[in-house]
C-alpha cells in the first residue's frame, strides 16, 4: 500500500519569499512522485514528477523538487513566491513498477496563500 | 495536440437518480482513470480502464461504475445519486496502463446532488 502526507494544510508566504510545501510519503515498492497544482473550479495541472532518473526535479513556473529516498520526503520549493502561484498543491505517489497500474495515491492537498 | 475533455462539465441532479458523465483522453493515449475529489475525503481513485477493460479499481461501492469505448472514450456512472457523491470528478488519460507518468488530468465534472 502506498500513501502520501502533506505537512500543513495551509501555508501562507509573502511575495518574493521562499515557498516551501512538505511532502512524505510511504511505499513498498519504488515509487513516482508527482506534484500537482490545483487553481479553483480547474483540474489538476502536473507541475513535476520523478520517475527514478534524476533525484532533484525541475518543473514548471520555476518549481523544484527534490527525492530524498532516506527521508521517504519529495518536497516542493520555489525560491520566490508569485501572487499567481496562490493555489492548492497536492503530492502524489504510484508505483514504478506498474503494479497498481495508473493508480495516483494524493495527499491531502496544501493550500499556498500568497501576500503582497 | 487536445488535452483531455470532460463533459458535462457542471451537473445537478436529485437523490436516486442516475449520472452519466464522459471523458475523451488526448488523443493517442489508451487509459482511462477517474477519481472522485470532495472536500472531507479529497482526492480518492475510482477506477482505470486499458483497451476497453478495467484494469483497477477502488473502494467504492457498485453503483459507480465505468465503461472503455474502442476510441478510448470512457464514461462513467454513478446509480441512485447520494448527497455524498456530490463531488469534482476528474478523468485523466496515459499513454497505457501502468505509466502513470505519462498522466495529465481533464478539467473535471462538478456534480451536486441535491
């Protein structure tokens, strides 16, 4: 079984300041790791994802990522919060090996509130 | 190249009805998953479909159920409507099973139940 935990249900940045959402997970087996961004009334939009290649992930709108495989930890950094980056984050975990076929297990989700 | 499409993309219904809603992968891609997002329970999977099969499924009672088309099409449908399915349904599509890296998600269905 697989699951995700998302340190912090809410985050609050001012503009220009470091963004820092947490994420651990737990698997058996090698995993993916994703991170999604969640605007109101929209989907999901993939902002990066690791899949075993390598362990510091770049991604979309200046976001990183980096797998820590000790730490079982995949959290998500910006070095400079944008009002636009105000949203809801959500870390996701599935199985490299195909086991659980295109199953995504999400956290809990993390909103990111952005101050002027 | 097209993202995933979802229709309807708003719907009300009322207890015991029955919903039917539609999903159209980009295009070249074979799989098909669905998850249920609600605000208590977040983002659950329901079921993955590859080549007209169901190839996962998750826990959730019968009356969700879901369906692959030879295009890839899938739909899904939800039998004698709760208040609780009220609910963002999200479809997204992979190139195949097994490859959920290649996953990107549709704009999503909101259902209220009333």
């Amino acid at each position: 079984a697989q699951s995700v935990t998302q340190l912090g249900s809410h985050v609050s940045v001012s503009e220009g300041a470091l963004v820092l959402l947490r994420c651990n997970y737990s698997s058996s087996v090698p995993p993916y790791l994703f991170w999604y961004v969640q605007y109101p009334n929209q989907g999901l939009q993939l902002l990066l994802k690791y899949t075993s290649a390598a362990t510091l992930v770049k991604g979309i709108n200046g976001f990183e990522a980096e797998f820590k495989k000790s730490e079982t930890s995949f959290h998500l950094t910006k070095p400079s919060a944008h009002m636009s980056d105000a949203a809801e984050y959500f870390c996701a975990v599935s199985d490299a090996g195909g086991t659980s076929y295109g199953k995504l297990t999400f956290g809990q989700g993390t909103i990111l509130t952005v101050h002027p | 190249k097209a993202g995933v499409t979802q229709t309807p993309r708003y719907l009300i219904k009322t207890r015991g009805q029955q919903v039917t809603l539609s999903c159209s992968p980009i295009s070249g891609h074979r799989s098909v998953s669905w998850y249920q997002q609600t605000p208590g329970q977040g983002l659950q999977f329901l079921f993955e479909y590859f080549s007209e099969t169901q190839r996962n499924k998750g826990n959730f009672p019968g009356r969700f159920s879901g369906r692959q088309f030879s295009n890839s099409r899938s739909e899904m449908n939800v039998s004698t409507l709760e208040l609780g399915d009220s609910a963002l349904y999200l479809c997204a599509s992979s190139l195949a099973s097994g490859r959920p890296e290649t996953q990107y998600f549709g704009p999503g269905t909101r259902l209220l139940v009333l």
